[in-house]
C-alpha cells in the first residue's frame, strides 16, 4: 500500500512513475466499506488494547457492521523478535478470510509477516496502524476537510515580529 509519502516520491524520482498515496485510513474505510457491503467476509482483529477492543465493538453496534468478540485478539506488545503461538492457534482454528492488525507500525509489520510465514493458508493481512482508532474513537478524530499547513518556523518568526506588539483596550497595536 503506498502510505508513505517518502516512498511515493522515491518511486517518482527512480521509476519516473507517478503513483498516488493512499493513507491507511482511507484504505481502511475502502475496506470496510467492501467487507460490509458483500457481507460475508469475516475479520480476525489483532488490536492494542482492551479499550481498542471495546471500542471496535462499541462502533460496530452503531454501524451494524459485525465484529465477534471472539475473533479480538489484544496483542502483548511485542519486542524486537515476534512470535506469538497463541495468535496463530486462534487464527488457524478460525480460518478468517481477513486478519486486521491495529497494533502499531513496526510491530505490525513484523505480525504480518510471522502470520504469512508460519500459517497454513493465507488469509487477506491488513497491517492499518492507528487507522481503525480513528474510525472507533480510540484515537483523537482526523477533521475531513483540508488542514492547515503551517511551514515550520513560520510561528517563531510570526511571534518574534509580533512581540512588540501590545494589547491597548481590545486592540493590537503594533509599533511600525
């Protein structure tokens, strides 16, 4: 998936290519989107935490989108070696069609590819981070409109211009 903008451009500048990023939550939703639709699909989730996991189930209620409680896994946080028997026991003992991992970044890579190499079919695996908090309430909310931008340093140099500047009965004067 191309969610990271260093990449993208690196694709660019090498392969003269143009490929659009595509963040790991508007995958997430394409996703979910697809899965609720067809209606038959079945998700393991590998989440963070136990507040993760009540919020996914709380969100599914209001969205009508089934998640069981049986196929939530909270995963231990993990080192710099990855093996967990326990999920792959619950994964092959399930066979989901879909493994989502929401556990982080490094971590979740690293699950992905230990499911990958050591179970005995090969489910969809979707590594989506901090994505599905987002969409649960787990994570502060991404506005969906256009964010402003602030370059860095501009705020230094707006407030080292503007430290002159002095507050006479509810208007600012500036000397200059």
């Amino acid at each position: 998936m191309n969610d990271n903008g260093l990449m993208v451009l690196m694709w660019r500048l090498l392969r003269g290519k143009k490929i659009q990023r595509l963040s790991g939550l508007k995958y997430l939703k394409r996703l979910l989107a697809k899965l609720k639709g067809e209606g038959t699909a079945e998700i393991f989730w590998v989440l963070p935490t136990e507040r993760a996991q009540e919020k996914l189930v709380d969100w599914s209620h209001r969205e009508a989108f089934a998640v069981k409680i049986d196929n939530c896994y909270v995963a231990p946080h993990y080192g710099f070696e990855i093996e967990d028997r326990h999920l792959l026991m619950l994964i092959e003992g399930r066979r989901p069609a879909h493994v989502l991992i929401a556990v982080g970044a490094r971590p979740q890579e690293k699950l992905g590819y230990y499911l990958r190499e050591n179970l005995s079919y090969r489910p969809a695996i979707h590594c989506t981070g901090a994505a599905l908090g987002f969409i649960t309430g787990d994570q502060i909310r991404i506005p969906a409109g256009p964010i402003a931008f602030i370059p860095a340093g501009l705020g230094d140099y707006l407030r080292s211009h503007t430290s002159s500047c002095r507050d006479s009965g509810g208007r600012v004067t500036c000397p200059g």
